[in-house]
C-alpha cells in the first residue's frame, strides 16, 4: 500500500510541470547546474564556494529559494545583499537553517532542517553570501 501511494505521489510531482514545456525535475536540474556555475564563476574559494551550492542542490533549499527571483522564500541574491560575508552572519544564518526561522523576510516560514551538521550549513550560507554583487555595492 505504502508504494502505490508513493509511485502515486511521485506521479502527481512530475505532473505539475505538465504543459508547461519543463517538468520539475528538468527546473531542478537547470537550478542545480545553475548553483554548480555560479560558484565556479566566484572568487578564488571555489573549492569551498561550490561544496556549499551542491550541499544546496541536494537538499530541498531549491523548493523555496531561487539564485535571481523570489519565490517562496527570498531569492539567494537577496540574502547576499542584505548580509555581508562574514563568520558571525554564517553562523547566524547557519543557525536559521538548521532550527528553521520565521518573520526575516515576511510570514512565510523556513522549514527546519536538523539533518544538516552546522558545517554543512555554514558552507550552504557561505555559498549564499559569496552571491553578493559587490560591483553595486560600490556605486
């Protein structure tokens, strides 16, 4: 019984992306390369940079976060502009990862994530920071 409702579930998932041209598992994949890219293309840490977008891409962050646009939650470009890169915001925001936030960023709250060990989650938030234009900042 459990399996029918899982093949049925993972049926209507692929589903939502019917007629749309893309499913959500072809949207999942463009994000996922999109943050492997991204940290390609970002400082000389990129060893460290690109460790924190895959640790992104395999975990549910992409259900309500996107790199450029808000979705449900802020975009990742909006987080790096309102927190610098620093240790005390990558802990801090490492924290709201893993125990869940509510209220940063409107109603909508972030779902905990307590798998994740505290250095998974600073190289997640390392890699939301490193997303910073710095390029705007200096204008």
């Amino acid at each position: 019984m459990k399996f029918i409702l899982i093949i049925a579930a993972a049926i209507m998932f692929a589903s939502c992306g019917a007629g749309t041209g893309e499913t959500e598992a072809s949207d999942s994949a463009n994000a996922t390369q999109d943050l492997i890219n991204t940290g390609s293309a970002i400082g000389s840490d990129t060893g460290n940079i690109n460790a924190g977008g895959k640790l992104i891409a395999a975990n549910d962050c992409l259900t309500c976060h996107q790199i450029d646009k808000k979705s449900i939650g802020p975009s990742y470009r909006q987080i790096a502009e309102k927190y610098d890169l620093n240790q005390g915001n990558i802990e801090n925001l490492a924290t709201a990862v893993i125990k869940g936030s509510r209220g940063l960023w409107g109603n909508a709250a972030m779902t905990p994530h307590p798998r994740l060990t505290n250095d998974e989650a600073e190289a997640m938030c390392r890699y939301i920071l490193s997303l910073r234009n710095y390029a705007d900042t200096l204008k």
